[in-house]
C-alpha cells in the first residue's frame, strides 16, 4: 500500500529584529521630521506670507524688513512660484527657460504648494510615506534642476542629499518607525496599502 508524503509544516516569519541602536533609529525619525517641517514650513511661509522667503525685503546693506501677510502672500493672491522660478532660478541651468515658463502660469502654483503640503504633513506625521518616497524626490529634483550647476559643488546640493535621505528613511521605517503615527496607520490599512 503507498503512503502519501508528509505535508510540509507550516512556518510564520518571525518579526523581523531591530539591528542598530535604539537611539539611532530615533534620530532616523527625527530626521525624516526635520525633512518635513523644511516642506510644511515653506508651504506655511508661501501661504501666509511669515516673512522669512516671502514678505522680506533685504536692503543693500543687508538688514531686512518683513511685512507678514503682504500681497505676495498666496492666501493675499499673491504668485509664489514665480519669485522662485522666474527670478530665483540659475540663468545658467539648462533648463532655465523651461522653467521660467512655467513659473509665468498660475496653475504652477497650486501644484507646488499641495506638493509642499502633503510631502511636509506625510513626513512629519509619518503617514503616507510611500507618496512622500515618489514626490519628494521628484519636487526636489526640479529645485536641483531651476539652480544646477551649484556653485559650491560640482554637481550635489542640499537638494539631491534631502531627496536621497527621504527615499532612504522612507523604505527603512517602513519596517519600523520610532517616532510617528505609521505603526499605528500600517495596522488601520495594511502594509500595502498606497497611504502607508
């Protein structure tokens, strides 16, 4: 008479253990938190006018003026990514004409500051992250692109190290997050899902 083969046991993985030191992961969250608040504030800063990019008048001298809530403010209808794109970008770049072309239409506006927002709000809440590991990097790369070739570097900025450090802090928390609400929405949705 056969005998039919044993069925192979089933096996769970197991959690996967933390290498590294505690403190260490902190400051990974930490820096993804810095990360965000650079976008979240500038978004605030844009949309309000708080006087340290937008509403600030520098004289020659150096010293400066601030007019909180001025008609360059978005809430005031003011064109936030003209002064950055227009007249803030490196004549140089090649890629400085198509960006000036853009920073001529209105509609530029409204994608940069939900861009500002959403990547500041996934970045520093923790949620959303995997968003945040495709658009960060790609807003940063156009800043790199408005101002390239850097004057202090042959060709890295602070631009290409945030993106690089998003893309790397993301995919390593999305094991583990010490500081953050991803833990708590990874478990409401599921690892999978496009909002983690």
């Amino acid at each position: 008479m056969a005998t039919m083969p044993e069925a192979p046991a089933v096996t769970t993985a197991a959690a996967p253990v933390l290498t590294g030191h505690k403190v260490g992961w902190v400051f990974l969250s930490l820096t993804r938190i810095a990360i965000g608040f650079v976008f979240l504030w500038a978004f605030f800063d844009k949309l309000l006018g708080l006087g340290f990019s937008t509403c600030r008048t520098v004289a020659d001298d150096g010293t400066f003026t601030i007019d909180a809530f001025c008609d360059k403010a978005w809430i005031n209808g003011g064109h936030v990514t003209e002064g950055y794109l227009v007249y803030g970008g490196n004549v140089n770049s090649p890629f400085h004409d198509f960006f000036v072309s853009l920073g001529a239409q209105r509609w530029t506006d409204w994608i940069f500051m939900a861009g500002l927002l959403g990547i500041g709000f996934a970045l520093m809440a923790g949620v959303g992250t995997k968003l945040a590991l495709f658009t960060g990097p790609a807003l940063l790369l156009f800043m790199y692109m408005t101002q390239m070739w850097p004057a202090t570097n042959p060709f890295l900025d602070e631009h290409i190290i945030e993106g690089l450090a998003i893309i790397g802090i993301v995919l390593v928390e999305l094991g583990h997050q010490s500081i953050g609400l991803g833990t708590w929405w990874r478990k409401k949705v599921g690892v999978k899902h496009w909002t983690v």
